[in-house]
C-alpha cells in the first residue's frame, strides 16, 4: 500500500490496572509535552477512577484518551460498572471491548463482546475491539478460525457501522510476556483480517484500522507498523513509560 493511501496510525496505550495519582501526573506530562506534531494518532486508556485527572492533563493536547471497558447496559442496578455515558461525560473518546484479560477472566463471551461494541458506538464512543487466540489455539492451527470468529461476532453485530471502530489483534500469548509476533506473523493474521472485513464492506473494510498489541516496544515497534495492514498499536507495558510510549508512536 503506497503512503497516499495509507490509513492513519493509531498509537493507544492499555494502562490495565496501573497507575496513581503522583505517577499518572508525570506520565501525562511527558506524553503531552512529546505529542506535538507526530503523523500518528495518539490515545491512552485508563483506569476509569482516573478520568477526571486525564481528562484535566490532556484537554486541549492531541492527544485522545478513553476506557478500558463499558457496561453493557444504559444505568441501573449494576454495581461496580461503568456506563458508556459515563465515560462520555469525562471526553472518552475510546473504549477498549472485549480485551483477552476480559474474555478470559471475567467471562466475555463473543456475544457480549459484540453487545458492548455496540453499546460504546450508541453512547458515541470508538470501541477498539480485541480478537487473538490463545498459545494452544495457535500450536492447534486454529488461529485463523478463532480470530475469523471474534472477529465476525462483531462485524455482523454492527451491521453499517463498521467503519466507526478499531480493531486490535493481540494474540493472547504475546500480551505481557516479552514475546511478539513477528511482523510476518501478525501481517498474516491482518491481512486474513482485512480480507474478511472488505468481503463484508469493500469501502469500510479498506478504511478500519487494524491495530497490533503484544509485547510492542520501541525497538520492535518499526518493523511491525511497516506492515501493510498494521495500521498501529494497543500498548500495554510500554504505555507507563512516557518515553517509550512516544517513541513507538514515532515509529509509526
Ligand atoms: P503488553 O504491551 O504489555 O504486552 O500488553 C498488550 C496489551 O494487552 C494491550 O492491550
């Protein structure tokens, strides 16, 4: 794919459950100060009692920021979860769905992953919806059926709407660990991806940006956002360091 054609990078931190008032201000100030002028876009995701906070540090900067999850629901008796049209109200303009830690321990199905894709678009929110398999799905050759089934759980949920979200492919065994795809591994699986999304809408398709997650770092995040159809970056670890995180999003 030539430049002119190119989507725009989406460079979005996953802070998961790290943070603190002290160490977020440092963080925030040091992405701030470093996001002028950058050709990719840039977002943080973060622990929802800190939106207020981030919302305060980022207003007016390029820089975007969002959720980590949403309720499925509007309001009500639902303790302990945080609404779309709350994360409204502090900006949010993301929301992370479906992440592999919320499959996987607290029970996301694809149905409800595709529930709350919809629910964050309702409440006017970009959802960066999450799809990878597990090691043992890998090693069973079952990567492309697994991710081909997330994946359309949540294209056919959305109906006209997709091109209004991100997808983030973080295959689960490169979350955390040091281990990354490499950057053939994981344009294989976009490209299976991308295939899949422009049979479903050739316009749409062709425009959702495809995001990379696993273990991306400064010194691999190059090579892996020249792929073709890596059109950015879900960082985790790499997110809490304002260094790091800036310059990933200079590689891309
Ligand atoms: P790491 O970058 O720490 O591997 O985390 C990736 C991730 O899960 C982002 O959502």
């Amino acid at each position: 794919m030539n430049q002119t054609t190119r989507r725009r990078a989406l460079i979005a931190g996953n802070w998961k459950m790290n943070g603190g008032i002290a160490a977020n201000a440092v963080l925030l100030e040091g992405i701030r100060s470093g996001a002028n002028g950058l050709a990719a876009e840039l977002a943080v995701c973060v622990p929802a009692p800190y939106l207020a906070q981030v919302q305060a540090a980022l207003s007016g900067s390029p820089v975007a920021w969002g959720g980590q999850d949403l309720s499925l629901h509007a309001s009500g008796a639902y303790t302990g979860e945080v609404s779309g049209a709350m994360l409204r109200d502090f900006d949010c303009q993301f929301v992370i769905v479906g992440h592999s830690e919320r499959r996987s321990l607290h029970g996301e199905t694809d149905a409800i992953v595709a529930d709350k894709a919809r629910q964050a678009l309702a409440c006017g929110l970009t959802p960066i919806v999450c799809v990878g398999e597990t090691l043992e799905e890998r090693e069973a050759g079952h990567t492309d059926s697994v991710v081909s089934r997330q994946l359309m759980a949540v294209v056919s949920a959305l109906g006209q709407q997709l091109a209004k979200i991100v997808i983030a492919y973080e295959p689960v065994w490169a979350i955390g660990t040091g281990k990354t795809a490499t950057p053939e591994m994981a344009q294989q699986v976009h490209a299976q991806m991308r295939a899949l999304l422009v049979g479903v809408d050739p316009v749409a398709g062709r425009g959702v940006r495809l995001l990379y997650g696993g273990s991306m770092k400064p010194d691999n995040a190059r090579d892996l956002l020249a792929m073709d159809d890596i059109d950015g970056g879900l960082i985790g670890g790499a997110s809490l360091k304002a260094d790091d995180f800036l310059a990933i999003a200079k590689a891309a």
